[in-house]
C-alpha cells in the first residue's frame, strides 16, 4: 500500500551522474518521494506493469539503452493516463520534440539546464501545466508551421499551456468555456491569463493574441 503522503515517481535514466543529480533534485522538493529509478527501457516496462500503488510522475530520457525512450513514454502513457510526464534529455530535435508531446509528454527539459530549471518543470508539471526549454521554442513554432522572430525574449517564453488558452480565446471562447475544454477551474484560467499580460506586457486578450504572434507563436 502507498506510504501516507509519499509521492512515488519513476526515474529512467541510464547515465548514473544525471541519475544522482535527479534523485538530490527529489530530496529538495517540498513533501516525501519514493524514487524508482532504473536504467534501460525494458526495466521501465517491468516497472510500470509491476507498479502498485502507481506513479505520480515519470521522468524518462529518449536515448535509453535498449530502446528509445518514446517508447516509453507511449507505454507509461497507456498505463496511466493522468500521471505527468517529463522528458530530461540531450536530444533536441524537432522530430522528436514532437513524437514526445503527441505521446503525451507534459514537459521536455534538455539536460544543460539548470537542477533549478528541473525542480520547476517538475512543480509545473505536477501542477499540470506544460514545460519545454526555452531554448526548444522555436521548435515548436517551426513544427506549427509560423515563422519565427529571430529573437524571443527569454521572458516572453509562453508555455504550452498558455498558448493553447490563447488558442481557445482566439477562437471566441469565454473564460468559462476555455476552462470546460481544457478541464481546469475558472481561477486557473484567471491565473494563466495574468502570467500571459505579465510575459507580453499587454492588458487585455486582443493585445495577448497580437503580441504572441509578433514574437513567433503560432497557437497548437
């Protein structure tokens, strides 16, 4: 049975140095985890069919061993549907930057950053908002088919999550319906559209909308 109050989350990662800086990463973060952390895609496998109670979290690298590691994303994915998952990696093409949010990955951090950029993708995440490094942006905007501007402020970065309320806004939805299709509260939809006037400097949705097409965005 699950340990009151523990949070388990599922580590695959087959290098042992950015294991260890994961695992010091968990040791930081408010409340108690349980790491389950294994090295090879097949190992996952086991984990994740053998794994009672489930996990609250999975953070899987692309170049495993054995396998890629969207292959476990797709299998963690159909295990559980809910759990959040990040992708900590060093691949950072388009491809698979794409392959691994169609495959129902919440986050995609690139193993440069920084432990305090992973501690917050982990709490965005866990909070079931979206994180992909800011320097993977214009990825993203050259998989939606936008032309990029040339340089995006760094606090100017909208997360996915944002961008798909600005997509929803910008097809007339009200703030009521945003928050029916995208399965938050109102006052989570509040709180998004603050953080969206804050990062454009704007005051109202017409200016967000003109303002995040200006710096690249094209909504997904």
């Amino acid at each position: 049975m699950r340990k009151s109050n523990v949070r388990r989350a599922l580590l695959v990662e087959n290098d042992l140095v950015f294991l260890g800086a994961f695992e010091r990463v968990f040791a930081a973060l408010p409340g108690k985890w349980e790491i389950k952390a294994v090295q090879d895609g097949a190992s996952a496998f086991a984990a994740l069919n053998e794994s009672t109670p489930s996990f609250d979290l999975a953070l899987i690298d692309i170049g495993l061993p054995d396998m890629s590691g969207l292959d476990v994303i797709s299998e963690t994915r159909q295990k559980f549907p809910d759990i959040p998952i990040l992708v900590v990696t060093e691949f950072n093409s388009e491809q698979t930057l794409s392959s691994a949010i169609r495959l129902g990955a919440h986050g995609y951090l690139l193993k440069d950053e920084s432990k305090q950029s992973l501690r917050t993708s982990i709490e965005l995440v866990m909070q079931g908002q979206y994180w992909v490094s800011p320097s993977l942006t214009k990825n993203l905007f050259k998989l939606a088919g936008a032309p990029v501007a040339q340089t995006i402020p760094h606090d100017a970065v909208l997360t996915l999550r944002e961008l798909e309320l600005l997509q929803h806004i910008s097809l007339g939805r009200t703030y009521t319906q945003c928050a029916d299709v995208m399965h938050i509260s109102l006052h989570t939809v509040r709180s998004h559209i603050r953080r969206i006037y804050g990062k454009l400097e704007v005051s109202n949705n017409r200016q967000a909308i003109s303002k995040a097409k200006l710096i690249g965005a094209s909504f997904l």
